[in-house]
C-alpha cells in the first residue's frame, strides 16, 4: 500500500459522489463485523459474495484499494481460507480508519 502506519489515505472523490461516500464507507466497516461474524458461523459464500461487490463496487467510487481487497476476500472465500479472509478484514479496518476524502 505504500503508506506508513497511521498516515492519513487522501482519495479524490469526483463531486457528484461525495453524497454517497459516507454511507458506502460505512457499509464497508459493518461489512468488516459481518465478515468476522461469517467467519465464526461459517458464511464462506456470503463472505465471497460481500468480496466480489466491494471488488466491483469501490473502484467506480474511487476506492482502488477497497476494490483490491474485495478480490482478496472473494478468492480467499472460493479456497476457503480463513486466515487470508482475517488479514484482508484486518486491511480493510485498517485503510477505513485512515482513508479521507477530498472533491476532484
């Protein structure tokens, strides 16, 4: 990722859709508990179909990253491995607290 620990992510947001980036980034942090509570109940395809629309999903908001741990989370549940799913969660918490947005 390229960014030191803490070290805020400024993201460009075209401003016709800063409206819904708050909701969208928050969906992504519920997403992150639900993942976990997947993990623990055994939801894999759950899990690989939450991972394929945040791949889809955050890349057209520009989410780049979010995008790229979605195919994470989609291939990891396809195997299943749960370790990749608990570090691509962990990646995910970790880029929603730092990420800030910024109009285009």
């Amino acid at each position: 990722m390229g960014n030191a620990a803490g070290e805020r992510i400024l993201v460009e947001i075209d401003p016709d859709l800063l409206p819904v980036v708050p909701d969208y980034l928050e969906s992504r942090r519920r997403d992150c508990a639900e993942i976990e509570r997947l993990l623990v109940y055994g939801g894999m395809e759950y899990i690989q179909t939450l991972g394929h629309r945040m791949k889809g999903s955050g890349g057209s908001l520009g989410f780049d990253e979010i995008s790229e741990i979605g195919e994470v989370l989609e291939l990891a549940a396809q195997v299943p491995d749960a370790d990749g799913i608990k570090s691509a969660v962990g990646r995910l918490e970790r880029y929603l607290a730092r990420v800030s947005v910024t109009n285009t």
